[in-house]
C-alpha cells in the first residue's frame, strides 16, 4: 500500500502545485525513510510505514548489541589476559596462582614474561 503520500500523487492526480526550490527550480519531494523532512505528507499509521519504522528501530538495536558484545569481548579477553599473566607470575614465584600471591612476584619474574 502507499506508504506515503507522493509528490506525483498531489501533483498530477490532485493539482497541488509541485514544490519550488531556492533557485525556483521545481523540487520534487521523493525522499525515503531517512529523509522524513524531506517528505511532503506521509500516511503514519500505514502498515508499510510501521515496517519501515520496526526495521529502522530492529536496525538500530541490533548495532547497540552488537557495540556491547563487542565491548564485553574487549573486556573478556583483558581478563583473561590478565589471569593469565597472574598465573605465570605465581608459578614462577612458586606459590598458588592467586591474585594475593602477586606480592611473592620480583622484577625477575616479570623480567620472564
């Protein structure tokens, strides 16, 4: 169905004078979703319209969750950077791998990694 009422609709079916632009050229108003502004009328509550909107939301969440898993991998793999180092510096200390233990841990030892 129509998803918004066209420039060619209101022009040539109903004789609305077409749009003029700055330099009075004639300014045809075709403009999709993401140049609402750019629309001369629209039919909200169309049922193309709502799709247009749900994707462009589904759109915009999906990069959220993509940008916070990306993040939360970011930080995974520091720990797991992190963990790793305190257990190679325990076991080069020679004491149980424990964030505690870091204390038995010299200059040699982190000379070693």
């Amino acid at each position: 169905g129509m998803q918004y009422v066209s420039d060619e609709y209101l022009i040539n079916e109903h004789g609305f004078p077409a749009d003029i632009d700055i330099n009075g050229a004639t300014a045809i108003r075709d403009a999709g979703i993401s140049q609402e502004n750019r629309q001369r009328a629209k039919v909200l509550n169309g049922s193309g319209e709502k799709k247009k909107r749900a994707d462009l939301a589904a759109s915009v969440a999906r990069k959220a969750e993509r940008k916070e898993a990306e993040k939360k991998f970011k930080l995974d793999l520091t720990f797991r950077s992190e963990e790793k180092i305190v257990e190679q510096l325990c076991k080069l200390a020679g004491v149980e791998v424990s964030e505690k233990n870091l204390r038995f841990a010299k200059m040699e030892h982190f000379n070693r990694l």
